[in-house]
C-alpha cells in the first residue's frame, strides 16, 4: 500500500465523520506518525488556502515543492487535499492534535509552520487573514513570538529578512553570543540531526531551506561587524 493510498484512507475517514481524535490515535507512533505530520500539514495548507478566499496554481505548485509527489500519486495527492478542505473539523483541531503528537520534537512543528508559510506566500501576497491564521497555528504549536517573527521575517515578500531576527537575537548582542546562537540553530536545523530524529522526509527539506538563511544571517553579521 503506497505512503498517498493510507493518507487516503485516513483522510476519508475524517470526511465521512469518523472523529480527529480517533484517526489521529491510530498515527501516533513510527511510521504512521509520518503520515499524520503529511495530513496535517495538507489539512492546515486546505484551511488556510481558505483564508485569502482561493486556491492558485502557485499554491498548489508550492504544495508540490513541500512532498515528494510522484507522477502516479498526483491524483491521489489531490483527492487527499480536496477531503481535507470538505472535512468538517476546524484548523484549531488539527494543530492541536499535532503539536501534542509532536511536542517532544519542537524541530517538526518549526518545519511544519515553515512548510505552511512557504505555501501562503507561493502567490507573491501575503493575505493578512493568512497571517492571522499562521500566528495562531504557533501559538498552538507554543512557537515563541520571536521564532514565529524570524519565520515571517524570511518568507513575507518585499521584505529584507533581517539577520539579528532570523537569528532571533538582538542588534545590540556580543559577536561571540550572536556566534553561539548561529551555532545552536544549525545544530537544530542539521538535516543529519533530523534523519537521526525520524523527522519526516518533508520537514527535513524545509530544513535545508532554513539552515541556508541561517548561515546567510550569520555571514552577513559577521561581515558588517568586521568591516564596521
């Protein structure tokens, strides 16, 4: 049975009335907890599409760039995101049965959120509605203000992310603690460290993209500080 026929299943049986609770209950350990973190990232991306009132072929092109969606299971990836938009439960409802099923592994709710906003921004417009919508996902995730802020920082158009924020330190920081702070995030964001977790092969993408942001804040302090 392929990795899109049992997400299929688990969403159908959402659709058909069976409750969040008792579909989530079945996913709660390795591997299926990966198909739960797919489900919920794919529910969360159907509700929040609804923010900003329509679904573009941006969006859907971006869900793509976040799976790995083989020529063959593209209908069935499909299927699963149009269940998820009909599914009666709330977004509230999934993220928080999610950030408890993963709350011992804050590195994948930061890929989920990450996932989430690299979707709401794929039509170049970052609908206020749609933030409204991710601010509230981490505030049920428990993401600090700062880290959803850095986040935002990196992803919202038109915008220079700004270093100190991505690095979630302040411009008036030592060098050698802003060193420190760099170092950590790429520790948590090292994709070795995440296969060694069981961190789904989705969240380790959106990780590769967060580790190059990283390291571009840090070399960009650090250039401004020696030439300064």
């Amino acid at each position: 049975m392929s990795l899109w026929t049992r997400i299929t299943e688990a969403i159908s049986a959402l659709a058909s009335g069976e409750p969040l609770s008792v579909v989530f209950d079945r996913l709660r350990t390795p591997p299926e907890r990966s198909i739960a973190f797919t489900i919920a990232v794919i529910a969360l991306s159907a509700k929040m599409a609804k923010a900003d009132g329509l679904v573009t072929r941006d969006e859907v092109t971006a869900f793509r760039e976040v799976f790995h969606i083989a020529k063959e299971d593209e209908t069935g990836a499909a299927r699963v995101f149009n269940l998820a938009r009909q599914d009666v439960a709330g977004f509230e409802d999934y993220a928080k049965r999610i950030s408890a099923m993963f709350r011992s592994d804050r590195a994948a709710l930061d890929n989920l959120l990450e996932g989430l906003f690299h979707i709401a921004i794929a039509d170049g417009r970052y609908h206020p509605n749609e933030d409204v919508f991710l601010e509230r996902v981490a505030e049920i995730f428990e993401i600090e203000d700062r880290c959803f802020r850095a986040m935002r920082a990196r992803f919202v158009p038109d915008a220079t992310p700004d270093p100190y924020t991505v690095l979630r330190v302040d411009p008036e920081t030592p060098l050698d603690e802003i060193r420190r702070a760099w170092r950590g995030l790429v520790r948590e964001s090292h994709p070795d460290r995440l296969i060694a977790a069981g961190v789904p092969e989705e969240a380790i993408k959106i990780a590769e993209k967060r580790l190059i942001d990283i390291n571009n804040a840090w070399e960009e302090i650090s250039a401004a500080r020696a030439g300064a």
